[in-house]
C-alpha cells in the first residue's frame, strides 16, 4: 500500500545493470524485473522496492523517491517551500514523476500513479 508522502522507493545508479544486478541477486538475494535494456527495478527480502539505473548518480547517494496521491499539489508546495525543480514531471512505465533538490542541494524525486 502506498501512503501519501512516506518514503516509497529508492534508486541507485548503475554502470553495469547486468553486473549490478548479479551482485546483488547472488550478495543479498534481490529479485529483479528489466524494464527495457536501461532499467532494471528491484524487491529485496524485506519487501523493499528500487531500482538501478543508468540515468541516477553514481557514488554520490542514491535517488530517494517519495510517493504522492496528488503529484502537481506536491510539485506546488516543494517550489513554494524552497525546493528547486530539477527534472519536470514526465512519464515512466507505471506513472509520473518529478525530482528536485531541497534546500540543502539533496536531490529526491516524488512519483504518483
């Protein structure tokens, strides 16, 4: 179930998505499913969704991606709270979403169906 908000997903960058995948698989026991040659999204054994891609930072963090019921009203209170836009909303298989970095310069991303 996602909740309005909550920490929903993470991605990391990756410059290898089949060597990172087989770390990872093989290290941790993570489930994946390729979504095109560019993007292979992960479940760990706690149930906890991500992904890789080449399109994230690498060695720099990972992409925190919250979830949101009502993705322009949450676009709308990040810009007017001091968030800066950094990626427009766009479309990806299974939804839309934005990214934008916080006052500090973290960059995090918010998704909704």
């Amino acid at each position: 179930m996602n909740t309005h908000h909550a920490l929903n997903y993470i991605e990391f960058g990756s410059t290898d998505l089949g060597a990172t995948k087989t770390f990872y698989s093989t290290t941790f026991g993570w489930e994946f499913v390729d979504y095109g040659p560019n993007y292979a999204a992960f479940k760990d054994p706690a149930g906890n969704d991500g992904g890789f891609s080449p399109d994230s930072p690498v060695g720099k963090g990972v992409l925190v991606v919250l979830y949101s019921e009502r993705l322009e009203e949450t676009k709308a209170a990040v810009e007017a709270n001091g968030g800066v836009i950094t990626r427009e909303i766009f479309t990806f298989p299974g939804g839309r979403r934005f990214q934008f970095t916080d006052p500090s310069g973290n960059e995090l991303a918010v998704w909704s169906e």
